[in-house]
C-alpha cells in the first residue's frame, strides 16, 4: 500500500513541475512581448508569430532594441540558462 501511495505523490510531483515550466515561459513571453511590441513592429515587420522567428529578428537587431526589450530578452536567456 505504501508503494501505491508513494507512486501517485511521485506522478503528482512530476506532474506540477510539468505544468508549471510552460507556465514560467509563457509568462515570461507574455512579459517579453509587453516590452518588445513595438520593436517587434519597427524591427521586425512582416515575421510571422513561432518557430522562434520572432526572437531570431530580434537577436538579428540586437543593438536596435529599445532598453525595455533588451532586459526583458537578458531575464528571458538567463531564466532559460543560455
């Protein structure tokens, strides 16, 4: 019985660190996209939403984005660990 119980704390465990990790990103691209609006539409228009086509313009115009943008896209590469 006890390994029953052990089991399903183990997959509830997993399971909230599933969920939460999308959870994480898509606030922080939420955040992000808060920031970089309009250098997303200075910089980059006419780039098409996924793919991380988004993110590579941005890298392409990394010295052009505004000051908001480039911290926002930093926390974003160091909450990702790169």
């Amino acid at each position: 019985m006890r390994i029953g119980q052990f089991t399903i704390a183990a997959t509830l465990s997993i399971l909230a660190l599933t969920l939460s990790a999308p959870n994480a990103l898509a606030q922080a691209q939420a955040e992000a996209m808060k920031y970089c609006k309009a250098d997303v539409a200075r910089l980059c228009p006419g780039v098409q939403m996924g793919g991380g086509r988004i993110i590579a313009c941005l890298k392409e115009h990394k010295m052009e984005v505004s000051v908001g943008c480039a911290k926002v896209l930093q926390a974003m590469k160091a909450k990702m660990g790169q």
